[in-house]
C-alpha cells in the first residue's frame, strides 16, 4: 500500500479511522480504550494493515475535552498580579439563569489556596508601575511546590501589552520545574477574567496532551507526521499541540463541520447549516460560504477566547430520555441513557424510553439492521419503554413514539434557528448536511421544518469527523489588541499585522509547509465606541471599507447600525492558512439502472396533521447505491454507520461523489 493520509477521532464509544487515498477513503471503526486512547489508534491501525504506511496523521483527541468535563486535569497553580487572585471568581458577575435561587457557581479549576499573588504593576499602556518583586515570586514558587502542584498558569495584568514580568516569571517557574502557560504566548489579549480563564485551562490540560501526544508519537513510525486537530477547523502540529493544548478542546465537533463542509463542496453547496446528531447531544453550524468562527466559547462552564467554530449544542439525541415536567407535558432531554445501560432496546438494562426507542418503535431503526446486523435491538424492550409514555398521555404507543420524535426534533429545530434565523440568516438558502449517528432519521423532517429545500447525506455520515480532520489545513491564529479608533489606525494596524504575518509565515515553515502553500488571512475586531463586545470583520488594507462592511454585519447580527458613530478597532487578529494537498472524492460515473431495486419493504410510521400514517417503505442498502440513482421516498437506507430515514413525499438522488441529496418531490 502507497503513503496514505489518517484521520482518527476518538469517541467515547467507538475510535473512527479514514485512510484516505487518491479521492478513495477506506472507513474503519474499533472500541475505544479510554485508559490510554492511543491504544485503540495503533490497533485500528493495524487491524487494516496501514500502520507502517501512514504519512501523515490527523487526530481529534478527546484528552484535553474529558478533562475539563470531568475535572481531571493537572494539578495547577496560578500566579497573577497582587489583588487579583480572585478574578477566576469574580468572572463577569452574570447570573446564567437570572431567577434561580439556587444556582450553584462552578468551582475553578485552581482552588484559592493554589492562586498565588506576586508583587508587579503594569498600567494600560504597559508602563512598569512596580517592578516585579523577586521575593515575592520566590514564596509564591515555594507555595505551590509545597501543594504538589504540576502545571502553572501566569496572567498579570496588562500582560497583553507588555509581556516583560510574564515572561520572567514563566521562565523562573520552568526553571522550578513546573509545567508553564502564560497568558502572552496562549492568549495576548485585553478582558483579564477571560484570558485568565483561558490561560488556566492551557496549563489544567496541558500536561495531560503531552504525555498522551509524546506516548502516541512513541508508538508510530519515526517517519509518520502527527498532527493535531483545533477547535478552529484547523491542524497543528503534535508539538505545538502539546504546548497550547486549550486549542483541541473541542476538536471532534471542530473536525466534523470541516467535514461536512468538505462534502457538500464536493457536491457543489456552499452554504450548508450542519447537523451532527450524536447519543446525547446535537451539534449544528452554519457555513455561509466559509466556516464561521467565535471567540466567545465555553467548555463545561469555563470560557475560554481562544479561535473555534461556532457551534451550538444542545441535549438532544437517540440516548434522549422522555419525561413528563411537573405541568405534565412531554419533554425529551437533556438527560441521555448514555452508552450504558442506552436506550432500553439496548437490552442492557435501561427502561427509560428515549429516542432510539421511539425510532424503533416507528420502525425507522431496524433491530436487525443496527450497526451493520452486528448489534441486535431488542423491539420488545423498546415498545415497553414506550408504552409507559404512552399509559401517561392516554395514547397509542404509536402516537407516543411520535410525540417523543416531535419534541426532540422541536429542541434540535431551535438549535438550527439560533445559528441561522437568530443571526440573520435564512435557512431556506441552505442545504442542510446531515451525520453523525442519528442525523440521517431526522433530517428530512427538520428540513421540512425550516424550509430547507435540500438534505445531504455524507457516504460515512458516521465517521464524517474522522474524514474531516485528513481535509483539515493547517491554521494557526494570532491576535493582539490594540483599541485604538479608526480614523487614526491604520498606520498601528499595518505595523502589527507585519509582525504577525512574519510570526505566521515562519511558523508555518518551521511545520513544513511551502511558501506555495501558505496564504494569511487579516482581519479586525471592530465595535462602536462604548460597546462591550466585537465583530470581526476581514481586513484588505482600506479602512473605510472595513467600517462599511462592519455597519453592514452590525445591522444583519443586531438588526441596527449607525454610520455615523465612531467606531474603535480593538484587536488584530491573523489567520495562517497552510493549504493541505489538493484532496478530492472519487467521481463516478452514473449508474446504467438508474433506479435502484429496494432489497425488500418494511412498514414504518410517519405522522402529518396529528395522524398516525403506516407506510410501505422501501428498504436500499447504502452500498448498493451508484452514481445517478433515484428514487421516491417513503424508504429507509441502512448502512453500517447510520440509517437514512426518507419521508412521504420526498425523493432521492445519488450524485457523482456518492452523497445521497434529498428533496420535497411534490407540494401538500
């Protein structure tokens, strides 16, 4: 076998490999092995026989997410300005649910005793105020040797302008023999609760990442290349990884958006909104011709400013539990059955009903056609569990199974709306791109929901995330602030961003990508003067035309602007695109039989106008599908990964790339 390119994304249950090869992908799925993830990584690999010709390796690492959700991380210190140790406290002072009398705060990762206060002061303009004490740095390393503490994270205040007393510090604190994350090499940047914040969860995961990272390297040939995926869409390198590991917290969902927009690209769609439909929780971006980033993320409570896709979540997917809230109404989530003991049909001791069950029940989820046929559902247990929602609301257990299918698909449908209606944008001129496991059962009806003309179905919706990460470029970002307003910025702006762009370039190098292939992408972040939060827009060097397209963005985010206020540039960003190889799919040519013959019919239930409707379905199996296919639904699609559900009234398609493309056939 030729060098070829891997993709590996390690869930909880199962670790997804893609060996992608001149446009063909070979797909490949092993349990995972929580105790050392790398394990699964090295025996997938050679389960396929391609562990010692792998070139390069793109892995989404759970490591540094599971951490931090489950406050297993390092045992970190932090050591910041006198009268600041508090800050990870303090936050910004916001209640996120404003009427609950007994809303519990998240703890910090870094215990107060471990928050060391040193003697130092800067002002805004990053003029030594007080010198930095030496004694005072002396006690506070002593103090956090004493606590047995690991890792250590410095943010002083004002660090982001001049980085002098930071620096110190870091290299004092690694001479000490600590783990080391200061706030002006992770995040140079003004809002001192946020970069704290940011800078304490580097240093929380850090030495997790590079224990796993330098024991996975270990394990791999000398010549394969590991690369790891971010939460911005992008790769990096293992080192850089192990340094600034904050940047992979959320670098499986990250990698399946890249994914999803590599597909429908493929298929000729450039403005897709993304749903990943998972056991517990549902992911959904919008892509409007590029991938939309923020700034402003979370992960378990803990904000973090650090460049990610903007993805919503919400606590919807086939391990959803169904209830009944004290007024008596259905309700589906966020609680989930997880992997164990799973939905009841699972046979493994659950009894709750959730949403796989009521798919079964529907007879949209095959019990003899789950994972291939390697997993059997058990339909008694499901229609038990179902039953019980049913005795509740006086129903058939039919019309409760659809009922618990209406109030999923209603929470994930509104998670659809927040990034798309809620900021501007109309769904209808979208394509919807459905996978993860259960994506492809609710697509067509949350299409229909929204409007949306038109669903796409990757070939491995299942392991899209896997594929996502080989189609990945290698991005790295910077950022400095600077607020200043814009009518005397530009000549400020222009000098960072040269210094930027030679920080950029030469990174990039020092990766090993060309000059060819490395492209820098400038923009500001821009507000009216007052405001206390930011967009960014993209910089070409004219800074009327950034404040014009800046009012423009205000108006379609907010619904208002004003042209004549005056605007302030606040940070400098940098974006360093390194270009992977060009990567296509495989295009086929269509099909002699362009209308495919189902492998046999089951019954499976839809609903329209509070009735229930048994229909004949057609049965195809995935891999029996070829280029040019089409065919009228009602119809279920299985296949090793998922199972495509497609309604009355629409039809389907198989295009030259594989994708499966859905759409309404004929108006009600």
């Amino acid at each position: 076998m030729a060098s070829l390119l891997v993709g590996v994304d390690t869930g909880g249950t199962f670790t997804d490999i893609v060996l992608l090869q001149n446009g063909r992908f070979k797909v490949h799925k092993i349990l995972s092995t929580p105790d050392d993830p790398s394990r699964a990584v090295i025996q997938g690999l050679d389960a396929v026989q391609a562990l010692d010709d792998v070139r390069v390796l793109v892995h989404g690492s759970t490591v540094a997410t599971n951490a931090v959700l489950e406050h297993k991380g390092a045992r970190t210190g932090l050591i910041t300005t006198a009268g600041f140790r508090d800050v990870l406290e303090i936050g910004r002072q916001t209640r996120p649910r404003i009427y609950d009398l007994r809303v519990q705060k998240l703890p910090p990762l870094v215990p107060r005793k471990w928050r060391m206060e040193v003697i130092e002061r800067l002002n805004e303009r990053g003029e030594a105020i007080i010198a930095l004490d030496e004694a005072s740095l002396a006690q506070a390393l002593e103090n956090l040797h004493i606590a047995g503490v690991e890792s250590v994270a410095i943010s002083f205040l004002f660090s982001f302008v001049n980085p002098t007393h930071e620096r110190k510090v870091a290299h004092a604190a690694r001479d000490a023999g600590f783990s080391v994350s200061a706030s002006c090499d992770v995040l140079p940047e003004f809002r001192e609760f946020e970069r704290t914040s940011t800078t304490v969860l580097n240093a929380y995961v850090g030495p997790l990442m590079d224990r796993y990272l330098g024991h996975l390297e270990h394990a791999l040939p000398s010549r394969t290349s590991l690369r790891i995926m971010q939460s911005n869409g992008g790769s990096i390198s293992s080192e850089t990884a192990r340094q600034e590991a904050a940047r992979t917290l959320l670098s499986g969902p990250a990698a399946g958006v890249v994914g999803a927009a590599f597909v429908a690209r493929a298929s000729g769609f450039e403005q897709t909104i993304t749903l990943d439909i998972g056991g517990t929780s549902t992911d959904v971006a919008l892509i409007n011709g590029s991938i939309v980033e923020t700034t402003s993320g979370t992960l378990g409570g803990y904000p973090t400013r650090l460049p990610m896709i903007d993805i919503h979540t919400v606590g919807a997917g086939g391990g959803s539990i169904a209830w009944f809230d004290v007024g008596g109404a259905l309700r589906v989530g966020p609680r989930s059955s997880g992997a164990y003991p799973g939905p009841a049909a699972y046979g493994s001791g659950g009894e709750e009903a959730t949403v796989t069950d009521a798919n079964v029940v529907l007879g949209r989820l095959l019990p003899d056609a789950f994972l291939g046929g390697t997993m059997t559902l058990d339909r008694d247990r499901a229609h038990a569990a179902v039953a019980k929602i049913a005795e509740h609301m006086h129903t058939t257990i039919e019309e409760a199974a659809l009922g618990i299918i209406a109030v999923v698909n209603a929470n994930m449908e509104a998670a659809m709306r927040v990034i798309s209606v809620e900021r501007g944008s109309d769904p209808r001129d979208y394509t919807l791109v459905a996978f993860g496991g259960a994506g492809p059962l609710h697509a067509c009806e949350l299409a229909e929901a929204l409007g949306i003309p038109r669903v796409l179905i990757p070939t491995v919706p299942g392991v899209l995330s896997a594929l996502g990460m080989v189609a990945a470029d290698t991005l790295k970002d910077y950022v400095r602030t600077v607020m200043v307003p814009t009518e005397n910025a530009l000549e400020t702006v222009n000098s960072v961003l040269n210094e930027l762009e030679a920080q950029g370039r030469d990174d990039l190098l020092r990766e090993g990508l060309t000059e060819e292939q490395i492209s820098l992408e400038r923009s500001l972040d821009l507000r009216y003067v007052g405001q206390s939060y930011e967009l960014a827009i993209s910089f070409a060097g004219d800074m009327r035309d950034v404040v014009e397209r800046f009012n423009l963005a205000h108006e379609q985010r907010f619904g208002y602007s004003d042209p004549h206020e005056h605007v302030q540039v606040v940070n400098v960003r940098l974006k360093a695109r390194g270009r992977t190889d060009q990567l296509s799919l495989e295009r086929y040519n269509p099909a002699s039989n362009l209308t495919p013959e189902p492998k046999e019919t089951r019954i499976a239930i839809f609903g329209r106008d509070n009735q229930v409707l048994p229909q004949t379905a057609a049965l195809y199996e995935r891999e029996r599908l070829h280029a040019g296919m089409r065919f009228q639904g009602p119809a279920l699609i299985i296949q090793y990964d998922t199972t495509t559900v497609i309604p009355p009234l629409w039809q389907a398609q198989v295009d030259v790339v594989g994708n499966l493309l859905l759409e309404r056939s004929v108006e009600d």
